[in-house]
C-alpha cells in the first residue's frame, strides 16, 4: 500500500493501544472519548467563541457596560448565540431559539439578559398582533458590528495558526459537512 506521511492521521486520530484496567475489563476503550472529530470541532468552537468575546470585550466601539461584562466573563458563548443567530430585521424567539438550537426556554433566558444589558428589545409583530419580535436596539448594533470585526479577526488568526491553505479547507470540509 502506498503511504504518504504527510497525510498520515494525527497521532490523537490513530488507532489507540488496548486499554487496561476497569475499561479493558468491561471490553470499553477510553481513549477514543477525547480523539474524534467531534471533539475536535467542539474545543475549536469553545477557543474560537472564547477568543471572539476577548476581542469584543477590548474592542473600544463596544460600550463600557457591555466591554466590562465580555472582560469579567459575564457575557459567553450563549450570548454569542443571540449575536449570531438574531436577523437584522429580528425575528419571533421560537425562531431564534430553531436556529440557534436551542430551547425555547433556554433562549428565552439570553433574551431576557441581553434585553437587561440593551443589546435587544422585544416589540410587537407587524404581521401578529399577538406575537412579539426581538430587534436589536442600537446598543446591540454596534455589538453586531463589534462581532462581526472579533470574528474577521479570529478567523485571520485561525489562519495564521494552521496555514491558508488548511484554514481554506476546513471551512470548506465544514460547509460540505454542514450541509
């Protein structure tokens, strides 16, 4: 067989030895827990949202409240949720919740901090008398605006780490994976 090691698996994706102790004993691997691509793509999510609130919170067209909160960890990867999730325009929270996959309760919950902080705002619905949007206010604009430089930023970073050319595939693997 043909063998390339510049594309051999990373050490974390190979087949892993056989387990010993407890696990060997019920037939369970361990390993195979933190080396997976799953895994993988949640740490990434996790350093890259953590990296996107840090750029925000030092960011100086963020107001102070909001700066204040993202620097002392008040604001996290949830709220990111909102930031990225919520149309322009705005949108009803069973549909927020949908694309941010989430409860609705749970949603509910961002909505109503990010409301308290004057990022959004809940209005009535033009088209439902009975429903109610969430909007941006312009407080949350700016966060938008603020968001959307930490992630240009983030992403620039990714790209430095890994190289051009693996950053340009693995958002490419992503989207075709995503799809």
């Amino acid at each position: 067989m043909f063998e390339r090691p510049d594309l051999a698996l990373p050490a974390a994706l190979a087949p892993q030895p056989q387990e010993t102790g407890a696990t060997a004993q019920a037939g369970l691997p361990d390993g195979w827990r933190q080396a997976h691509v799953g895994h993988w793509l949640s740490q990434a999510l996790q350093k890259f949202d953590a990296r996107v609130l840090t750029l925000m919170a030092r960011n100086e067209d963020v107001p102070l409240a909001l700066s204040n909160l993202a620097a002392r960890g008040r604001l996290s990867a949830s709220h990111i949720h909102i930031t990225r999730h919520l149309a322009q325009g705005g949108a009803r929270l069973t549909e927020l919740a949908q694309r941010a996959n989430m409860t609705k309760q749970a949603m509910g919950k961002l909505v109503d901090q990010c409301e308290a902080w004057g990022l959004v705002l809940r209005v009535q619905d033009a088209h439902d008398a009975r429903a109610r949007r969430i909007v941006f206010t312009p407080v949350g604009l700016s966060w938008l605006q603020a968001y959307r430089q930490a992630v240009a930023q983030a992403q620039a970073e990714l790209r430095t780490a890994v190289g051009a050319e693996v950053a340009t595939v693995m958002a490419l693997g992503l989207e075709a994976y995503a799809a």
